[in-house]
C-alpha cells in the first residue's frame, strides 16, 4: 500500500489524515473541522465524517481508528466535531461497540497535544467546547502516564513542546522537545516516518504578546514520509497550523544556515492560505501596497523540486478577503513556480461546486496527485474485465 496523505474539504479550516506505507498502515490524523452542516443529511456541506471513516482501519473489535491525532491548536476550525465523533474518555469505558459501524466513535491510540499552545491560546479567546475537551483528554492521559499505569493504545499520549516553569520536566519519554526529531507513532518505532519539531518555540526574554498570541504558537512538524523502507526521504510535510509571519521569520532567523530543515515536498498553507503567514501588512486595507516579510518567505520557501502547496480553504477569489488571500496564493505560486510544483486548494478540487477530498500519492520519485476521475475508471474497467478461470 503507497503512502498518501489526504486533504478533507472543510472550508476554512484543517482536517488531513497521513497513511503510511507500513503494514499493516499507520493512520495520522492533523486537526478536525466536522462542521454540523456535514453531519446533516439535507444539506449539500461534503459529508467529510464519512469521507474519514471510509480511510480508517478497524482494530479486533471492529473500532475505527486512528493511530496518532495532532491538534495544531485549539481553535473551533480545527477541532470542530472532535466530540461528537472520537472517543474522549477511558480506553475500557469505550461506548459504542453494539452501534452500526457508521456511528461507532473513532478510538484516538495516542494524543499529540502541546500545553503551550493551549496556555497561550487561552490568553486570547475562551475555547470552544470540543478545544476543552481534547485538554481534558490529553491531561488524563498524562496524569495516567504520572500516576505508572501501563501504557496502552487508546491511552497514550505525546507532549510536542515543553511547557513553562518546569512544568513538563518529569514526563521522560513521552515528551518531545522544540527542535527535536522523533520516529515513534502510538509508542511504536517506524522506519517510515520522522518528524522534526519546529514550534511551539520557547518563550524568550523579548517575546510579546503578539508573538505569543494563539496564532503563532500553532505546532509546527516537518514530517518525513517514506514511499518503502528503501526510500525514507520520499515526501517533506510541512503542516503549521495557523502559524503567522513573526514565527516564520524566527524560524529563519534559528534555521537560514540550515535551510533544509524547513525544506518540503507538500506543504499545508499556514492559516488557510492567510496573507499575514507572510506579512504584517492588511491585504483588505493596503492592496497590492502590500509589502512580504524576506524572512518570512524564505522560511516558507524552501520548496524542493515539483513541490505541492495545498490551500485548505474555501475557494479562493480575486477579491480583498483573507483568509484565503489572493495575494498569497499568488505568493505560493511564485514559490512553486522556481520548483516546477503546483498549488492547490480543498475548496477548488476537483472543481468548487462539490469538492472531495484531495489525495497526495507518495513515491519514490515525489508527490503526486491521485485523479478521482481516473479511480472511477479503474474501478469500472476492473469490474468489467473477465475473470480468469
């Protein structure tokens, strides 16, 4: 099975789920946006629920589930539908074994949750029910994992991110520090995937508010994704949240010596393709006076050859909104157009009037797009080919 990495069309908002090419396949979730319009029947919102569960393994019980979820940071639009759907809770408090496999909850093996994140986050708006809940989760587990009890699927967790004060200094081997790489997924070695931990940063002595407010202390992961045990630097993604310009130029200013750090394959536009990833300046106020931050952009520009920069956004129009801008798209563009790569956007694939999800193959040879088009001819070619014997 080839690895993939699927983008959910979920407006504003993130939801892309990493299928690794191990076996059986290791399944990585990055945010949830399950809007209540996608649960309704009568409305044409894409049923992205289903569009998930249909990619998930089931365990021996017939659970769905995922082996890792990330929340970047808590933000409605990334974590909208996380209760409704995934189970929060006791591993053997599991509530729906005798439901339809449509309704059962989705077992989340290992939390990836960074305290910073929400510690600032809470500085800037109250969390949305479904945000309080996953830290309610994720703080469970790390006092199971404090008070010694045995480590689990269903149960465990992992601290991306130290957080203030000492705070995290007893977790040991469940915490990953800011600039540290790991290759562990739900406590299992892989050598098919390693992650490189970018941000959340440290707080320094000259940090400010602004630079600590919810949007740039989003979890930054640079994720090395393998295409076969002989190829493990096939795909760089690079996911970050709603990371804005003033972590992106200290990024630079820590990595420019060192670029390929921040070097990727597949990157998710930060902030749904927000104009302020790349600058301080308002697109809706100034125009095309706009000015980009260099720093900001070579940190966001470290594309390598056939590259894809994927927008999970609405459409993205010709107009002054942001997000998604048009003038950073025009910006990602640029970038891609010295790698001979490709921009996409969730809310355009296939086309705007009813998007799917959006499937990256990974190769030996780089990332490429899976075609809908050409998955429905295969299946019906396949149907109509005689059978042998």
């Amino acid at each position: 099975m080839s690895a993939m990495v699927t983008f959910f069309p979920v407006g504003c908002g993130d939801m892309a789920l990493i299928r690794l090419a191990d076996e059986p396949a290791t399944h990585v979730l990055v945010d949830v946006n399950i809007r209540v319009a996608a649960d309704d029947d009568a409305d044409d919102t894409r049923d992205v629920a289903k569009d998930l569960r249909d990619r998930l393994p089931r365990d021996a019980k017939g659970r769905p589930y995922v082996d890792a979820f990330l929340l970047s940071h808590p933000d409605k639009d990334h974590c909208t539908g996380l209760e409704k759907h995934f189970h929060l809770g006791p591993i053997d408090e599991y509530p729906s074994d005798d439901q339809p496999d449509a309704e059962k909850k989705i077992v989340i093996r290992e939390i990836w949750s960074s305290p910073m994140v929400f510690r600032r986050a809470s500085k800037n708006h109250t969390l949305c029910a479904d945000a309080k809940a996953f830290n309610r989760e994720a703080k469970r587990r790390v006092q199971r994992f404090r008070d010694g009890k045995l480590l689990i699927d269903g149960e465990r967790v992992l601290i991306l991110g130290e957080d203030e004060n000492g705070k995290t200094d007893d977790l040991g081997t469940i915490l990953i520090k800011t600039g540290d790489k790991f290759r562990t997924i739900n406590g299992r070695w892989s050598s098919y995937f390693e992650a490189h931990l970018l941000a959340p940063m440290p707080r320094q002595d000259d940090d400010d508010e602004e630079l600590l407010s919810k949007n740039h202390s989003s979890t930054i992961l640079n994720m090395q994704l393998a295409s076969s045990a002989l190829h493990p630097d096939s795909c760089r993604f690079l996911t970050a949240g709603d990371a804005e310009v003033a972590i992106w130029e200290r990024l630079w200013s820590r990595y420019k010596a060192t670029p390929d750090v921040l070097a990727y394959d597949l990157l998710l536009a930060p902030h749904h393709c927000s104009w302020h990833s790349l600058s301080y300046d308002s697109w809706s106020r100034l125009g095309e006076k706009v000015k980009v931050s260099p720093d900001a952009r070579s940190a966001l520009g470290q594309a390598r050859f056939g590259a894809r920069i994927v927008a999970s956004s609405k459409p993205i129009k010709d107009d002054d909104s942001d997000p998604p801008c048009i003038r950073a798209k025009r910006e990602y563009k640029a970038i891609l157009g010295d790698h001979s790569g490709i921009f996409h956007c969730t809310g355009e694939e296939p086309n705007a009037r009813s998007p799917e999800p959006l499937e990256m193959e990974i190769s030996a040879s780089g990332v490429r797009r899976k075609e809908a088009r050409a998955r429905g001819v295969a299946a019906v070619t396949a149907a109509a080919a005689p059978r042998a014997g």
